[in-house]
C-alpha cells in the first residue's frame, strides 16, 4: 500500500529527490506514471476519464486548489476504489478542503448507491420536507404520515429517510431542520459542503444516521465512512475494495466525534511528536 510520502518518493526527480507537491501543478501530478498506474489498477480503461474529472473539479474549485494537491489524489483515489464519480453536481461522494488538505465524504446518493450494493435493501430513499407536507410524526412508533401535494411554500422545514429490506424489517427518522443545524455545528469540520449544497448535506447527515443505527451495511460501506472519518494527513492511498469473499454484515457505524474534539486530539498527537523529537535532539548534544 502507498502512503501519500510514498508516492511522493515514486515521483523523485532524476536526483533523487522527492519534489515538493506544493509546488507541483495538479495536472502534472495526474500525469505522472505512479499516479497513473495506480487509477490504472483500480480502473482500467476508466481511469483516464476518472483523472480528468479529478482535475476538472480542482480547476473549478479555488478553495480545493488550496489543499495540498496529493491530498486531493488521496481522496480522489477512495471514491475510485468505491467506483463513485467525484463530480460534485452527481453527489456521490465529495473531496472537500480543512485545513489545508482535501477530505473525502460520501453523499447521500453515494450512501445509497453503497447500500444497494448488498442486494438487501425493497426501498430506500431520503427527501426534504417543505411546509404543509408533514402532517403528524411520532418518533416512537415512526409513524408518519406526510402529504407532498399539500406544499404550502418551498420553506424547507425537515429531512426524512426511509428504507425497507427484502425480509420486511423497515425503518423511518425525521430530523427537524433546526435538528440538523444543531448537528452540523457540533460535528462538521467543514463549512464547505454546507455552503456549496445544504440540503444535499442535511440528506446525507440524516441518512448516514438511520443506516448507521438501523441499517444493512457492507464492509465496503464501513470501510468508505472510516475513510471519511479519519485524517487527511494520516490516509493511505490505499485500495478499499473488499475482498470476493467479504460478507455483508450488520453493525454499528463509527460515532461522530464533534469537530473541536477531533481538533484537540490531533493537536495533542502533535504535542507528543514534538515532545519526542525534542528529547532526541537532546540526546544527541
């Protein structure tokens, strides 16, 4: 498997040295052999398409094109494992920049897509909820009952997800907008999403938790939301592609952490970095 420092090591220069990607244009990184090989491996004769869509959407985004450029390659590469398109206007899945490196996320079509991957799934859906459509929700018995013809205005005032499975078993969650406001200030590390496609957003964060509590999920699925959880800068550029003999499994998704938390922890990792690097260089005075 290669990390983003090990690719940067397959793109050294006649000398040696690894150049700077900061330095490197996008484009030039797509078309270097490494990186081409790699989509190659993963997907075949798509793989030019794939880079050429990668690269369309860094010239489109300013705010990607200040991340660091491997970073975006990393992203890039989960959803080819996954074969979701990153085309931001499909929403499938996006690469989306915090602090100075790209991040994968799924979007809602892309939960569903992974979803209906396992075969299990009669329905599944999620949709947004406007004035005068809601007309009673028990969050008990998930009963609800909502008439789409009796829109009043195009106020969006709630999300709901649904799915029933080939055995029957069936499950419905309403979020209220405000509920998922609230959400998005606790958990999201970034704005950029949310300022991009709301709704979309709000759809995949009350998506995410019906499935994640009540759902049927692949290991391909919780390999991808690890991925989407986890640290730019501590990703591998790594295949996520389970195995032929991979099952389909039920289980509990990995919690949220709220953005400050995560923000804490990773500067804590950092402290400890420096503190043992500071205790090396003593050693050796």
């Amino acid at each position: 498997m290669a990390t983003n420092q090990s690719l940067k090591n397959q793109l050294a220069n006649k000398n040696g040295q690894a150049p700077s990607t900061q330095g490197a244009t996008m484009k030039g990184l797509l078309a270097s052999p490494s990186v081409i090989k790699r989509f190659e491996e993963v997907l075949g004769k798509r793989a030019t398409q794939f880079t050429a869509s990668i690269l369309s959407l860094y010239n489109s985004e300013k705010m990607l094109q200040k991340a660091e450029p491997m970073s975006v390659i990393s992203s890039a590469m989960i959803a080819a494992t996954l074969d979701l398109p990153v085309d931001k206007n499909l929403g499938y899945a996006w690469i989306v920049p915090y602090g100075g490196k790209a991040q994968f996320q799924l979007g809602y079509k892309g939960y569903i897509q992974l979803a209906l991957r396992t075969g299990q799934y009669r329905y599944i859906n999620v949709t947004p909820i406007h004035e005068g459509e809601l007309i009673k929700w028990n969050p008990l018995t998930e009963d609800i009952d909502i008439d789409f013809e009796q829109r009043e205005s195009e106020v969006v005032i709630g999300y709901a997800a649904y799915f029933e499975l080939l055995n029957g078993f069936r499950k419905t969650v309403y979020w209220t907008k405000e509920a998922v406001e609230k959400h998005r200030k606790k958990f999201s590390k970034s704005d950029f999403g949310w300022k991009n496609d709301w709704d979309a957003m709000a759809m995949k964060t009350v998506l995410k938790n019906l499935l994640s509590k009540w759902g049927i999920l692949s290991v391909e699925m919780q390999k991808a939301v690890i991925e989407e959880n986890e640290p730019s800068d501590e990703r591998e550029m790594k295949d996520i592609t389970p195995e032929e003999d991979d099952n389909t499994i039920d289980y509990d998704l990995p919690e949220e952490q709220p953005a400050e938390e995560k923000k804490r922890k990773n500067t804590s990792k950092k402290n400890k970095k420096d503190s043992a690097q500071e205790a090396m260089d003593m050693s050796f005075d």
